[in-house]
C-alpha cells in the first residue's frame, strides 16, 4: 500500500465504501467523518497506513440486517436529509457522540456535530434527529415514536405520518 | 369537485433518505466506469493576461497520461443566454483560477504531476476589479469581442465597445419628476460582496466521446436537457448524439445550473481515444474557479408623501459578474424587474448593468438576485420610516402590493397572487413586534428588532416547459419518471404525493426515478427558479389523469359498460353503482385479460405536460411586460443581541412567513424555510470573497470563507406558511425553494439599526465591520 494513500482514499478507491464522501480534502468539512476505533477522526487526514489494527468503521455498517439503526431512522423521519452529501460523516460523528456519551446534552450534541458542514438543512433537524436517537436508545423512554417497520430496508415508503395540526408551522 | 387530501398536504418523508443515510446513494465521483481516467486542470494565476506560448511537451511525457489540452485546441463559445465562455482560456485569461489546460491521467496523481510540468507564458494585462471602475470610459475591456458574440437576442442587450453584457431597464411613470417633487427623499448605497454556494459537493463530470461524435455523460448537474442543449449547439451535434445522466447530486443551489465541467469532460475523452474521463472541482477549485453569486453596488433613491405613501422609486444596480456573464445576464434582468421590493410604486425607474470584471464570474445562486437588491431596498425602507417618524412595519403596510395595484413591469396584482401584507403581520405578531427588546444579557450587550419582506418569481425563459411520463408496474405500482432535478430541496417527494394523490395509491406504491437520463426521462428545461414542483407538479396531475383515462377505457370495456361510469380509488377501478365489480390496478396495468385468455388494453403509461404561459419579452425600453408565472411573497422579523465589545450577533429569534399558497408537505417545506434562512445567515454574518489588488482570491478555503455551522444557528427560529391558493398551482401551491434566503440580510440590518443606531450598508455583518462601525459612531460627536 502507497504510505500516501489516505484512509478515505483506501475506503472509497480500494473497498468500494463510496459512502464516505469527499468534501473538501483537508478536513474542514466533516464528510469523511469515519469512527477510528470509536473516535470520529476525518479519513482525508488520516494515511491508510496508519489504520493497521485499528477498527474502522463506515456508514455503511451502521445499518445491521438489513434494518436501519434507530439513528438512521432518526435522520429519515425528522427531515435531517435534503442532499445527503454530509449525511454519512453527519451519521458518523453522532454515533461517535452516542457510543461515548449515550445520553448528550444538547450543548454536547451541538458540539459534536458543528465539525460537519451542512449547506441544505440549517442543521436543526440533524439537531433534532440526534436528540431523538439519543432519547430512542435511552431504556427509559422506549422505541422511537411512530417507529416503522423496515424489514426489507425499504418500507418506510409506505409511512406517512398523520398530520398534526399543531406542528408544521402551519398558521 | 373537491375531495379530501390523503396524501397531498402530509410531511411524508423523502424516499432517497434511505439511500443517503446507508452510504447508498451514488453520486457523480462515486461511479467507476471501466478505464475510467482522472482529470486536473491548470488554472490562471492571473486575473488579466496574453497567453503568450503553452508547452504541454512535458506533460505528455509522464507516464500514464492519456490526453493533455490547452485552450489553443479548442474554437468553441459556450453560454447559456450569452456565449462567451471558453471550455479553457484561449488567447487570454480573464480571472485567476480560469482553466488554461486540462490533463487526463490513469490516476490523480499523474495527472496532477503532468499539470505541473505544463509551461505557460503569459503577459500581464491590465485588469479591472471593481464594476463601476469597469463601466468607465477607458477601462480595459474584458470582452474585446462582445460585439461577435450570440445571445438570446429582444431579451438581453450587451453593448460591444463596454463591458457592459447586459442593460436592463424598467421606467414606470416619471419617476425623476415624482422624486423631485416628494415631500420626503432619501438616498443610499449598499455593497453585496460575491460569494460561493458552497454545495457540498463539488462539481463533477464523467464523459465518455463515443463512435460518430456521440458522448455520454455523467454529471452533477441541475439540468440534464440543457445541459445536452448547449452541449449540442456549442460542439455542433445533433442532440441525440449526446446523452447525459444525473445520479444523485450534493446540492446545487444555482451553481450547477447551466453547463459545469461536462464540455471539459468531453473534449478530454475525445483527446483520450473515448476512455471516460472523470473531471471533478477540488474545494479550492470550486471557489477559484467555478462560477460564484455576483456582487452587487447599488444606489436607491425614494420619495414619499409625509403620510408614508411611496411616491418614487429610481435605483441602479451594477452587478459584478465577473470575466463572464452567460448566466450573470439573466440575475441582472430578474432583479430588475422585482427591484422595487414587493411595493405599489407609481414612479419607477431601474437601472441593472451587468458588468464584466476580471474576476471569477458569477452565476445563478438561490435567491437569483434578489437577496441583493433587497439587502438595499428593504434597508432604505426602514430609512425612510425612521425619517417620517413611522414604524417600519406600518410604513411598509401602507405600501405593500396588494389587489388592483400593479407591479413596477405594468402585471396587475390580484388575489391569487397571494397576500404580502399577511406575511408581515404574522411574522411580527410573531416576535412580538413593537414591544421593545426584553433587556440584554450583559451590560455590554444591546439588542434590537428587524422586519423584512421578500417576493420573487421563477426568472426563466417564456416559453419554459416540462414533462412528466408515469408508468404502471404489473403490481399496480406507479414509477414517475421526470427530468427536473431534485438535490435535495424535496420536490421529488412532493411530486410522489401528487401522483398518490391523483392515482388514488398508497404513498408507498408510487416510485421516482434518482437518475435522470436525457435517452429515458422526458423533457425539462432545468431545475432552477423554485419552479419545478409547481410546473412538474402540474405535469404529473396531468400524466396521472392520462393514466386513469386508459385505466378506465380498459375496466370499462373488461366490465362492459361505459367509460365514464368507472371511478378510481384504493387500486380499484369500478362502475359508480356497482363497487362489488371491482378490478386491481394491478389487473389492468399491463392490459386485462378475460377468463377465457382473451386480452385487451395493453402496458398503461401516462403523459402530462406544462408549459408556461402568458409570459412575455420585457420592452427593451421600459421593462414593461409579464416576466413572472408567479410570485411568492413572504417577510422576516428577527430579533438580535449585539456585542458591543466583540462585534458579534446572536440571532434571537427569527420568524419566516412564506405565502406558499398550498404547503404540499410541512416537512420538506420547513426545511427549505430552515435551511434558506440559515444560508442567508451565511450571506448576512460571514460569506464574501476577498481579493487582493491584483485580483487574486484571498479566501478559497473553508478555512478562510466560513459558512454557518451548527454552533451558529439562531436561538429560535419560527416558520410560517400562509395558504392563499395560487391559481394554476398543483393544488393552489406556489414555489418556496429560494425565498427563506432572501432578505435575512435586511431584516438582521435593520435590527443592527435599531439597536445600534448605525446603518451598516456593506455585506457581510462579520464582527470586524460591526465594531468598526461602533468605534466610527462613538468618535463622532
């Protein structure tokens, strides 16, 4: 392996793992964010090299079975996707904020996440989808609400949620 | 007849998500196609110069290069409305950072390396950096052959001889008499610096050159047709010759309209004996060199009544469009005819000079224009109230369009253009507006109050058009294929709700193609405008319909009766009296069958289609005419605290109204609000382009041009959706894309204004101009 070659480099051009994307090179943006054993680091800024024995993992294993993570669904249901470019490092850097500290506060997720850039959404819903998982996973409070089924990793297309004429910001 | 909406109306989620969140979705550097090679690009380091001599001898010798270019190899122009662009500089270079020579390598590496071995030798040009410096007599010319170049020609007006592109003109009334005789006159400048769009994803383009001149394109792009349009005029081929993908795209927000990379992209596969080639922007490359939002100098002059009656308006805006203007033209011709704001003003005159500069140039970015020319006119509309003695928002009530006034291009304003004057009043309501500021946090602290409106139309040809095709599966399922793009403002998920909708399916069982490919997905003209929900929306109620016309004339002749009996719903078709003889969708899509093996019908596909209509040219003279399918109105109200120590502002509270006639689904339209107005807090806090004195670009890097991350959001921030229903609208709706960025400048000035008591005209509002402008204040006496 060239010692030059970055871990993104070696994730996107030597496995396939197109899901980490490339935004900016030099590690200001966040869409490489990959967890380097459980640390988001940004893969542009890391040598391939320099990864032997460590776990790296991607989006790509964040779904298990098939099954979207409760985190996944979070981003689907709360709106925090519009170009998705961002979404895996934003993903990444948010299961990297749950693994070590499963119940953030919402400065700590703020904190976690404002090494990701986002020019679509204005963050709020990934805010919002991050809080959710977090609050989803805590055993005290149970399954995501209005959690659906995704057997075939697909059925969400079924799922609309019923209007509630309080939200929406509807006059 | 009116029925409930199932579907229409609901925050269904986005489909793609599912794909964006796995790591699925396959975007334009994502692909691989087999022999595929890597291209870099050698850019100016001059803003003005003669290309005296390129040797590409050296970098055709590095091993695994496949194709080196330089401009001197290619004779083509390239432009949307103005054709003055070359795939690479040819003869001269006219910013730093316009491609001068291009390499296609087996890897990165090589190519990069073969870029490096390329020599130029220029001679340096005089330059000119500031358009107003540019529009004098004896500036150097950017474009010495303005005079050869085509445009779309009764629509935009380059002067040859200047560097002028484009003049547009509104007169309306007799403005310079109505401004002399105005009880009250006030005058101002403001300054908005160009920025970057800063999609996520940089540019890219995969071409492949083919046997007979064909190519096929990858590209991440807003517009597949006009990108194969432009591509066929320029290169001189026929269209079918010419077939272009758009897998999934990172955002666009205007800068991917047009054409990109993909004549790059082309000519080097064609250089490289038909390997594809891979083109794709570096970060720096994408601020450097492709194209930016244009800055914009203006000078607004207004007149009223001592009552607050708006009696003139005469304003010019120079628009900095840099070394070229194919797109820029256009920005400056819609921002003209919306330039007065969303007012009833008699007397109206407007000057837009699009005005070439040796800069990087500009191009369509949300908004188009407009969150400039409102940064000035809704500034100097709180000027003026503060000068009557009257409160901003009233001043505006008293001003705002509204039914049987008529708009500054002569189009009457009637009911279904929607209510300005709501959206004010529940913005304010929202903030509490009138009520002074609670007290600030630190005693160092001052807070303030601000109000804005906002209006736009599509800006877009007259005769813009679309088309829709729907497709029934064997399992009674809907496939939607469409051409209009969706990177990610969500008009892909509305226009699924609409075929549900109108089909009478479950959600779940209407599909839309992620790729669209000029060979398969019917026509239309670009994704750009906040016009393709309203337009494509409109074109699927249409395919829909076909759809269920051939769903009906089939269960009617299966059933035996008449046509117009059978009704739709729940994936059954049926004769009105009779819902016991039901058949499936899924039974009739690929035609039915009878018991005894007979079959009729066959495979049932749809066809809806959109045109716009009633547009017109604007009178070169006056700018009169009917530019708009629309208009959507809407305003800001926000609410700050400044640091008076560090120039810092924190946004409070900020409230949006959007008069969207008819919110097709709350989600994805509480994003485009969220996410509008967060990147005009970009606009408005920290974004600009910094040039030295030689035009070199200070700040192409996310670590000198800082857009708003996480940290930076507003304490609230309050969305609003108005309903009044716009005729024509898929379902009374309107576009609602662009507009949450335009005029969060304005409001956030004007509460600068209001806490501070200074008048800030010059974008961005970064810590550093706020307390500079606080020191100036505090040493004037």
């Amino acid at each position: 392996m060239p010692s030059e070659l970055t871990l993104l480099e070696f994730l996107r051009n030597r496995l396939y793992l197109t899901g980490t994307k490339e935004g900016c090179g030099i590690g200001e943006c966040g869409a490489c964010t990959v967890l380097l054993d459980e640390k988001p680091v940004t893969a542009c800024l890391v040598l391939a090299v320099e990864v032997d024995g460590c776990i790296v993992e991607t989006v790509e294993g964040e779904a298990t079975g098939g099954q979207l993570s409760v985190l996944q669904r979070a981003f689907v249901e709360t709106g925090a996707v519009q170009c998705g470019f961002c979404t895996p490092g934003m993903i990444m850097s948010a299961r990297g904020l749950l693994r070590r500290n499963p119940n953030p506060s919402d400065e700590e997720i703020v904190e976690a996440m404002a090494g990701n850039l986002c020019r679509c959404t204005g963050y709020e819903a990934i805010l919002a989808a991050v809080r959710r998982a977090a609050a989803a996973v805590r055993p005290a409070v149970g399954p995501l609400a209005g959690e659906v089924g995704l057997a075939d990793g697909r059925s969400l297309r079924g799922a609309v949620p019923k209007r509630d004429p309080e939200k929406g910001g509807r006059r | 007849m009116t029925r409930e909406l199932r579907v229409v109306g609901t925050s269904v989620p986005r489909d793609d998500a599912i794909d964006k969140v796995t790591g699925a979705a396959r975007y334009t550097t994502d692909l691989a196609l087999p022999g595929m090679l890597h291209a870099t690009i050698l850019t100016s380091p001059h803003a003005s110069a003669r290309i005296v001599g390129v040797d590409l001898t050296d970098a055709r010798s590095v091993p695994g290069v496949r194709a080196v270019l330089a401009g001197s190899d290619l004779d083509v122009r390239l432009g949307l409305y103005l054709r003055d662009k070359r795939i690479l500089a040819r003869d001269v270079v006219r910013y730093q950072g316009e491609p001068v020579a291009a390499v296609a390598a087996d890897t990165l590496d090589v190519a990069r390396e073969a870029c490096r071995r390329i020599r130029v030798e220029y001679e340096e040009l005089p330059a000119v950096f500031d358009p107003r410096d540019a529009m004098a007599a004896g500036a150097p010319l950017v474009h010495p052959d303005l005079a050869g170049y085509d445009h779309m020609r009764g629509v935009f007006f380059p002067r040859p001889g200047t560097n002028v592109a484009h003049h547009q003109k509104i007169r309306k009334g007799d403005a310079p008499a109505s401004l002399a005789a105005a009880d009250v006159r006030l005058e101002a400048s403001f300054y908005n610096p160009p920025v970057q769009h800063v999609p996520m994803e940089t540019h890219a383009s995969i071409a492949q050159a083919l046997p007979e001149d064909r190519v096929e394109i990858w590209t991440s792009s807003q517009s597949p047709y006009t990108v194969r349009h432009l591509l066929s005029v320029c290169l001189g081929l026929p269209h079918a010759a010419i077939r272009v993908h758009v897998p999934y795209v990172g955002g666009g927000f205007g800068g991917k309209a047009g054409l990109g990379l993909e004549p790059l992209a082309t000519v080097l596969s064609r250089a490289a004996g038909g390997r594809p080639v891979l083109v794709s922007a570096t970060r720096e490359e994408e601020f450097n060199t492709m194209p930016s939002r244009q800055g914009l100098h203006s000078t607004i002059k207004i007149g009223s009544t001592c009552d607050g009656r708006i009696t003139a308006l005469e304003a010019t805006y120079v628009w900095d469009a840099g070394a070229y203007a194919d797109y820029g033209v256009n920005v400056g011709r819609a921002a003209a005819y919306s330039g007065a704001g969303p007012y009833a003003i008699e007397h109206c005159s407007i000057d837009s000079y699009v005005v070439y500069t040796n800069k990087v140039y500009g191009t369509a970015y949300r908004g188009f224009g407009h969150l400039e020319v409102l940064w000035g006119i809704e500034r100097v509309m709180d000027q003026m109230a503060r000068k009557l003695g009257l409160d901003p928002a009233e001043f505006r009530r008293r001003n705002l369009l509204k039914e049987g006034d008529t708009t500054i291009t002569g189009e009457p304003f009637t009911a279904g253009h929607g209510k300005p004057v709501e959206c004010l009043d529940a913005v304010a309501k929202a903030i509490g507006w009138g009520r002074p500021p609670a007290a600030a946090s630190d005693p160092r602290k001052v807070r303030g109050k601000g109000i804005a409106m906002l209006h736009k139309a599509p800006a877009m040809p007259t005769y813009t058009s679309c088309a829709v095709v729907i497709k029934l599966d064997e399992d009674g399922a809907a496939d939607v294929l469409v051409s209009g793009v969706d990177y990610g403002q969500g008009t892909y998920t509305v226009l699924r709700q609409i075929a549900a909708e109108e089909l009478c399916l479950p959600i779940g069982k209407v599909h839309i193609t992620w790729e669209c490919d000029t060979a398969l997905t019917p026509y239309d003209w670009q994704t750009v405008a906040s016009r393709f929900s309203y337009m494509g929306g409109n074109a699927v109620i249409e395919a829909a319909a076909d759809c269920l016309r051939q769903v009906r004339a089939v269960a009617a002749q299966a059933l035996g009766v008449a046509p117009e009996t059978i009704v739709c719903e729940d994936e059954l078709a049926f004769p009105a009296a009779e819902p016991g003889r039901a058949i499936a969708y899924k039974d009739l899509a690929l035609g039915y069958t009878f018991p005894n093996g007979n079959a009729i019908g066959g495979p049932i596909i749809g066809h809806g289609r959109f045109i716009a209509t009633g547009l017109t040219h604007l009178n070169p003279e006056t700018g009169q005419g009917r530019p708009a399918q629309f208009w959507t109105y809407g305003a800001h109200a926000v609410e700050i605290e400044v640091d008076t120590e560090t120039g810092e502002i924190e946004i409070l509270h900020i409230a949006t109204a959007v008069d969207a006639g008819k919110v097709l689904n709350p989600l994805s339209c509480t994003g485009q609000v969220i996410g509008g107005v967060v990147q005009g807090l970009g606009s408005t806090l920290h974004e600009g382009f910094q040039f030295d004195d030689k035009g070199q670009l200070l700040n192409p890097s996310f670590v000198d041009y800082k857009i708003p991350t996480a940290k930076d959001l507003p304490r609230r921030m309050t969305p609003i959706f108005l309903e009044n229903p716009q005729p024509g609208g898929p379902y009374g709706a309107r576009g609602v894309a662009e507009h949450p960025m335009i005029s969060v400048p304005s409001a956030i000035g004007n509460a600068l204004a209001d806490a501070l008591g200074i008048d800030y005209t010059v974008l961005p509002l970064s810590p550093e101009r706020v307390l500079l402008g606080i020191q100036k204040k505090d040493k004037t006496p």
